[in-house]
C-alpha cells in the first residue's frame, strides 16, 4: 500500500504531524508512506522510521501509484492534484465545502474550536481510516551525526565547549505582531551571560537586523549563528542547548520534539497556546491580554503594543522558572488560562455571573464581567479585549445577534455560550462547558 501525506508548509506545521504519522504507520505497517512537502522542511521528516520517501517536487507525484492521499493541508491545488491523479482513496477536512467533492473519505474538523491542539486535530483527520489516537502522542524528529559532529565544531570555533550550558534564541517569525522586541532579548541575553550562560541566537539572513538590535542591548555577548546552519544542522544546534526561548515559531516547535525546555513567547492576540503550545516539554507560556481598539490583521499589523506588554523581566523570571526545575509539562488548563479571553454578560441573575467570575478570576483565567443593563458598547469591547468566548448568564436575542453580527471585524468570531444553570461555577465544569460548546459550534 502507498500513502501519501500532504502537507507544504512551514517547519511547525509540518514537525505538528509526526504524531499522525506515526499513527498511519502504526494502523498500516506495510504502507510505504510518502511525505509531499517544501524544499525548506524536507529535512523535518530526516531519518524518520515512519516516512519511506520525501518529495517536494509535486510532479514526482506521478510517478508513483498511490493508493490513499491524506490531507493535512486543506488546499484546492492540492485536493485537486490528488483527484486529477485519480488516486483512489483521499481523506480530507470537508470545513472547506467547495473541496469537499474532491475528497472520497471525509471529516469534518472544527478549526474555530481554539480548545483543541493541533497535534489532536491531526490525528482526528485519521479517524475515517479507523484510527485511534494513542493516549500519548509524542513529536518524532531526528538529529543527524553529521550534522551532530559540524555544530559542535561551529559551537567550538565560537569558544562554546561540551560542558557549556547553552541558552538558544529565535527572535523573528513570519508573522510580524507575533515578534517580541529586540532589545528585550538582548536584556535576557545580558543577564544570562552574567551568569556563566552561553547565548546563541539562529535565524536567516532577515534576522540580521534584529540579531543587531539585540547585540546592543546584551553588549556583544550573543553568539550570532544566523544564515550559519541549514535546518538539519539547526536541529542538531538545538539539541545542545539548555534552554531555548522564543517566539511561537518552528523552531520553538523543534526544540519542544527535542525535549528541550522552553520559555515561550506568545505576543499576538490570535496566537493560541491552546492550539500551537511547544508540546510536551518543560515550558513555561508568557502570553498578556492586550487592550486595543485595531482590527487585528496577523499579516499586516506593524503595532509593536503585543511586544511591549511583556518586559524583559517576565522572560527571566520564566527562565528562572524553567532552569531551577521549577517549570513542567503543561496541563491544559494551564495552556487554556493564556488562550481564553472570556467576557460574562447579565442583566437579572447577578449573583450567578459573579460566581462564575469569581471562579475563573480565582484560577487567573482573563475574564470580564459586563452589567448588560449600563447598555455596554459589546463590538468594541470584544476588539479592545480580544474576547474569544461570551459566557451569558441570562442569554437574550439582543447579545446574541450582536455576538454574531461582530463575527466579520474579529479574526476569530466570538463563541456565545449560552449559561447552563445546572453546571457548576467549579473552574473544572465550567472548562468542560466551554470545551463542550466549541467542540459543537460550525460557525
């Protein structure tokens, strides 16, 4: 049996499947599976068990004979490809309705639903084929001893020895309000330094700049290996350090499938630690409510307001955290406390909403609590506080036209929850409901 797995995309995306195909390989151990990808993340899938052939020219496609396409990347070039092939069976997401034809083997995935990592979104697009997820789906990703052996050698040429605790850096990312400032992690930088820390910072020549800016502020102490090592040789450098700390990016992703613990920084409003948290390492998440009136393009923003409300001293202090041990494997709640921007809303049943605020206040979840009776300008609220869920103690046409008709100015729409009076104000069952309730919304 051939399978082939689609997904050319960037370094995170792609290093997010793993778990995925461990599990195909798992259901079809004979399958030979073939990864269709960018030239850029080719080496992701290096030495992987699991991956029988990488391609990133799309026309090698033709010359095999596959008989199952999976669709990790929902595109219509790509379902097109698959169907024009006339590969017999292709699994995709149908969350897309004009593709949905293309696919013969199909579920829905729920993208809107931020409570659900996307290694679990992976792995439920498998559920068609009969698969299970395993009850502890780890990364896969492999360092090569070449690679190994010329870090070091780069490592050793920078004054870096075997014994040296590594602190690695990644300042940029595509997104730009998902950067932090420059200066800020020459700060961290400086103040590690003085502690005896070796600090190198990775990235591509777009890096420079902020490789520069940085300098400044950590008095020429980073050690600048940008444009210096391929991806290969990238994962074999961050297999050395001690600590990585960086922006919501592929090589925070990389150094989470390498079990090296991590300081991660999530600056954007719509960047989800729910969803794209560095899996399964020791971690600390730095992510801060934002207050801000401006549609939120991700692309587009030039605003540096995300960065500056986290301070240099916020990232030390979570290095601190991380590097005495004190920092762990995440649990979700945890992850879910940076990701929810939660507003209750009432008119009569006061004591229940304050209940409930006071129960997830308590647990420093990001909540508001709106007297709807003071007639609250809700549109702008839900920009300024980056409102992803609306708890309606006393639910009413009026919120819930509104909750709606905001859909089309926020980048993510507002989940309405409509309050269940039977649920408790315990953190616990009152997480499930949200769960719940995202897990059943479409729109």
């Amino acid at each position: 049996m051939n399978i082939l797995v689609i997904r050319p995309d960037a370094i995170g995306d792609c290093l997010l499947i793993t778990p995925a195909l461990a599990a195909l390989k798992n259901k079809f151990p004979d399958a030979k599976i073939t990864v269709l990808v960018k030239e850029l993340t080719r080496d992701v899938f290096l030495n992987n068990p699991n991956v029988g052939e990488i391609i990133t020219d799309e026309r090698s496609i033709q010359k095999n004979k596959f008989d199952l396409s999976v669709h990790f990347y929902n595109e219509f070039h790509y379902a097109w490809l698959a169907y024009r092939l006339g590969i017999k069976h292709r699994l995709g997401d149908t969350s897309k309705p004009l593709l949905s034809w293309l696919y013969n083997i199909r579920t829905f995935q729920n993208w809107r639903d931020i409570t659900k990592h996307e290694v679990t979104q992976n792995l439920a697009l498998l559920k068609p084929l009969g698969i299970v997820p395993p009850d502890d789906p780890k990364l896969e990703l492999f360092v090569d001893q070449e690679s190994r052996i010329k870090i070091d050698k780069i490592l050793a040429d920078h004054g870096v020895s075997a014994e040296d605790k590594i602190i690695g850096l990644h300042l940029s990312t595509g997104l730009s309000n998902k950067a932090w400032l420059p200066e800020r992690f020459g700060e961290v930088a400086r103040h590690f330094t003085a502690r005896g820390y070796k600090i190198v910072a990775s990235g591509q020549a777009t890096d420079k700049q902020l490789i520069a800016e940085a300098q400044k502020a950590a008095q020429n102490k980073i050690i600048d290996l940008s444009t210096k090592t391929s991806l290969r040789e990238l994962i074999a450098l961050t297999s050395r350090y001690t600590l990585f700390i960086g922006v919501d990016t592929g090589p925070l992703h990389i150094a989470a499938a390498l079990n090296v613990p991590v300081v991660a920084i999530f600056t954007s409003p719509y960047s989800y630690p729910s969803r794209w948290g560095p899996w399964q390492t020791k971690q600390v998440v730095v992510k801060k409510m934002v207050a801000c009136e401006d549609f939120c393009r991700p692309r587009l923003c030039r605003k540096i307001l995300c960065a500056e409300q986290i301070s240099s001293k916020e990232i030390i202090a979570a290095a601190e955290q991380v590097l005495t041990g004190e920092a762990s494997q995440p649990s979700y709640q945890e992850w879910l406390k940076k990701t929810f921007n939660i507003m209750i809303t009432y008119s009569k049943n006061k004591t229940r909403a304050e209940n409930v605020y006071r129960s997830l206040a308590r647990e420093n979840y990001n909540v508001v609590l709106i007297d709807t009776n003071k007639k609250p300008n809700l549109p702008k609220l839900f920009k300024e506080l980056n409102i992803n869920l609306l708890h309606a103690i006393d639910s009413s046409l009026k919120i819930r036209l509104t909750t709606l008709c905001s859909g089309p100015t926020l980048v993510l729409p507002v989940l309405y929850v409509k309050d269940n009076p039977t649920i408790s104000c315990e953190t616990e069952n009152l997480l499930n409901f949200y769960q719940e309730t995202f897990t059943k919304s479409v729109i």
